[in-house]
C-alpha cells in the first residue's frame, strides 16, 4: 500500500515542480545566451540591457520560487491531506499512520533534493565562458586528491557517510516541521500560528539536547576538526547518534498525534 501511496503523491507533486523546473533551465539558458553576445549593437542598446536585465529578474525570482514552493509544497501537502478535510478519506485507507507520515516524508525528500540539484544545474548553466567545465572537474579532481592524501582508501566511505549524514538532517528538518504541524493541529483555533509556534519550541528543546548531548560525550564541537580517518569515524558515530534519536522522536510524536489524537473537525 506504502507502494500506491508513494505513486500517488508522486504524481500529484510532479504537476507542479516539473514545470517550474523546466522554466528555470531555460531562463538559465537564456540569461547564458545573453551573457555570451557580442553584437555591439545589441549589447549597448537599451532594448537589449532592459531584456537582459528582465530575463536575469525572472531566473532570480523563479530560483527563490522553487525553494519558497518546496517548503511550501512540503507544508501543504501534509496538512492538507492528514489534517484538513482529506484527512477523512486519507484515514479511511487500510493504510497505519506511520505510512502515511512515511510517505510524505519520502515524497518531501525526493523534491527537496531535486530542487537543489535543479538549482545547482542552472547555476552551471550560467557558469562565465572563462570557467570551462575542463577547468572545473580539474579542480575537483584535485580537491579528490588532497582527501586521498589525507584519509586514504577511506575517503570513498567518509564520501558515502557524509551523503547519509545529509539525507539523515534533511529527515529530521522535515519530521520536525511534521511534528510541529501535528502538535500545533491539537489546538483548537489559530492552528498554523499554534503551528509555528512548536517549531520554534521544537527548534529550542532540540538546541537543549545537543548542548546536554554535547557535554556528556565531551569535545563534541571539535569533531569537524577531524585528521585522521578513525577520528573522522567517531564523529559519524556521534553525529549519526544524535540526529537518528531526534528524527525518531519527531516521527514517533507525530505518529502518536495522528493515531491516537487526531481531530479533524
């Protein structure tokens, strides 16, 4: 069932960020050509200053746009279809309600991600002439180098550990904003201002748990300033330690609400 639900909100999400997807490529596209354009009589021209400039203002309010229309997006989907009137159809589904949260939880991963590879791609696109992409993997390359120098073999580990450690964050930032939503739906008027209110208090409480987390390890704020690979691996551990028990507790709390305290009138 996890299956069909996944398919479904897929689909209904796709409608509206693969569109603002394709427009923000090409209006990338398009401020590139202007940017490579040597027609003198073009370039000194007011026409062309003032279409170059409108194109340049669009491609900037359509990238804010798509990480305004993510959150946006994320919110709404969860609250509308758990919490507001979908909600009845929703929990009429065989479905238990950690799927539910499951799946809006996979579904908001999946367009977070997107949208930053999206918004990555039309920076390249965008990239001067005088950076060639040669120059840019180069640099990578020996960016790869300087890590391999340093950590060895195990720089391929560290790479996929730190890939984990950021879908682990991007979890628990959205059962976290789920948690909120799901505690500020008990109150019984102003439910989004009760909302964002527990965000905060949630947002604070957690801040609490790093600092009491911090100081019962020890020398917690200095694992970024790791040297070798066995260091680097105890700071995984922490961290991996701390964000899972937080993101566990979001989605246990919000499961809780949904299950035992939903009210959807």
């Amino acid at each position: 069932m996890l299956r069909k639900l996944l398919k479904y909100e897929i689909k209904a999400t796709a409608r509206l960020f693969l569109p603002l997807y394709l427009v923000l490529l090409v209006f990338a596209g398009i401020n590139r050509m202007f940017s490579i354009i040597h027609f003198e009589s073009f370039n000194d021209s007011a026409f062309g200053g003032i279409t170059a400039g409108i194109s340049m203002t669009v491609y900037i309010t359509l990238m804010a746009g798509t990480f305004v229309m993510t959150l946006v997006v994320l919110i709404q989907r969860f609250y509308k279809n758990l919490l507001g009137d979908e909600g009845y159809l929703m929990f009429t589904l065989p479905v238990h309600s950690w799927k539910h949260i499951l799946n809006k939880l996979i579904v908001s991963m999946i367009w977070v991600t997107s949208s930053g590879i999206v918004a990555l791609l039309s920076v390249l696109i965008l990239v001067p002439l005088d950076i060639s992409l040669k120059e840019f993997l180069r640099q990578i390359r020996l960016f790869g180098i300087q890590l391999m120098d340093q950590f060895g073999v195990g720089v391929y580990l560290i790479g996929l550990e730190t890939v984990f450690l950021s879908f682990l964050f991007l979890a628990s930032g959205i059962l976290m904003i789920y948690a909120a939503i799901a505690l500020g739906h008990l109150f019984n008027k102003h439910k989004l201002l009760a909302s964002f209110g527990m965000y905060i208090v949630l947002g604070t409480i957690s801040k609490i748990f790093l600092s009491v987390y911090a100081l019962s390890i020890g020398h917690f704020e200095n694992i970024e300033n790791v040297g070798t690979f066995f260091e680097s691996q105890i700071a995984f551990f922490l961290v991996f330690i701390y964000v899972t028990v937080i993101a566990a507790v979001y989605f246990l709390l919000t499961q809780y609400i949904l299950k035992k305290k939903l009210n959807l009138e």
